[in-house]
C-alpha cells in the first residue's frame, strides 16, 4: 500500500497516446482489477482514521488531488506514514469498505466460474487478501489476488496472467500498462484528474455496463 501512496500523475506524460488494443467487452477471463482507490475506499478510511484516531477533522475525501499525499494535504509526513501503515497491517479501528456498486458487480464477475484477478501494489498481500474474502461475494478460491509491491511490476504479473484489461486509478500506471500493450481503464477520482487519453468510468455501475454478456 505504500507504493499506492508514492507518486503523483506527471503532467509530461499527457503527450502519450494509447497504443494498446481497444477492447470490445470485459471478461473475467481476461479482465483485472487493481484494490485500493477500485475495490477497496481506501482514501476514504485514510480520512477515517485520520479522524478518529488521530483527531483530524479537517480532511475531506475531495483533498486527496495526488498519490503523493504530501503534497496535497497539510499533514506532518510522519502522521501519513502512521495512517498508512495501519491501512497497510489491517491495525485499523474504522472499517474498511468496498466502493460502491462494486460488490454487485463482482458478483457477475464471478458467476462465469473463473477467478477474478485482483493485483495491487501493496507490499503484502495477506490483509487485503481476508478483505476480500470477508466482502467480496466470490467463492475464496475465485480470488487470485498478488500484491507485487511497485506499480512497476504489475505489467508483468498482468501478462503472465493472460489480462489484456486492467481497471486502475493511478494514471502512471494506466500508461505503463498501455505501453506493455495492455488496455488500462481508469477509475475516476480525485487523484487523477490530469488529461489522459484511456477509456475512464466513474462509477462500478459503468464498469458493469462494460461487461461482455
């Protein structure tokens, strides 16, 4: 999850253009999920913890503009390292929940009887695995999730996995997928509002919408 917190969009990469396939429909064969800011609220429980753990009252969800959180928010670099390593060991006192529309659709996902691929650049995967298993409405052994631990790696991950489409809300790493030929499609949030050329949704309804019948 530190990873996921690492960088912000650079405004010199709004210059490149997708060279990767369009894809004409999602399936679950072919199709993966990054967790943190797609599955999972996550910035929403940073601003949860930031509150009731640490009595911050002032943050909103609409504060995070960057995966650099230094940057955007007036918070001491030493809290933000507190707040993200609770996230990272599950050691948090506010719940950690799905993004809305997520789990309906994930239920269709899983109705095809393949595994649902999830690949997220946290460190570890253990916390995020149970998550998922304790929220998602797929059988445990649907869930194939690895955590590569740099938004680097996941190129590789994707490919020996056979995903030529992967549902991600950091813009640097949409064009590190699309360089490696796979097609990114980005989660609108707050974080990543800079120009892009991918096919973007904003919500899990439209990403359902997507899916091939």
């Amino acid at each position: 999850m530190d990873a996921a917190f690492e960088k912000s969009f650079a405004p010199g990469h709004q210059s490149v253009t997708d060279t990767a396939p369009l894809h004409t429909g999602l399936a679950p064969a072919t199709t993966g999920f990054d967790v943190d800011g797609v599955i999972a609220d996550t910035m929403r429980l940073f601003v949860d913890i930031a509150r009731e753990s640490f009595q911050i009252d002032h943050l909103r969800y609409a504060d995070i503009t960057s995966y650099n959180l230094e940057e955007c928010l007036d918070l001491a670099p030493a809290l933000i390292d507190a707040i993200i390593q609770q996230i990272i060991e599950g050691t948090h006192t506010p719940r950690l929940h799905a993004i809305t529309g997520c789990c309906e659709t994930m239920a269709r996902f899983g109705a095809s009887g393949h595994p649902v691929r999830f690949v997220t650049a946290r460190p570890e995967g253990g916390v995020i695995r149970a998550w998922l298993e304790s929220t998602m409405p797929l059988d445990a052994s649907q869930i194939d999730v690895v955590a590569t631990g740099s938004f680097e790696a996941k190129t590789a991950v994707l490919h020996s996995k056979g995903i030529q489409v992967f549902v991600e809300d950091r813009l640097e790493t949409c064009f590190l997928l699309s360089q490696a030929g796979i097609t990114p499609i980005v989660f609108a949030q707050p974080w990543n509002r800079c120009p892009h050329p991918f096919r973007e949704v904003s919500s899990w309804e439209e990403i359902a919408a997507l899916m091939v019948e």
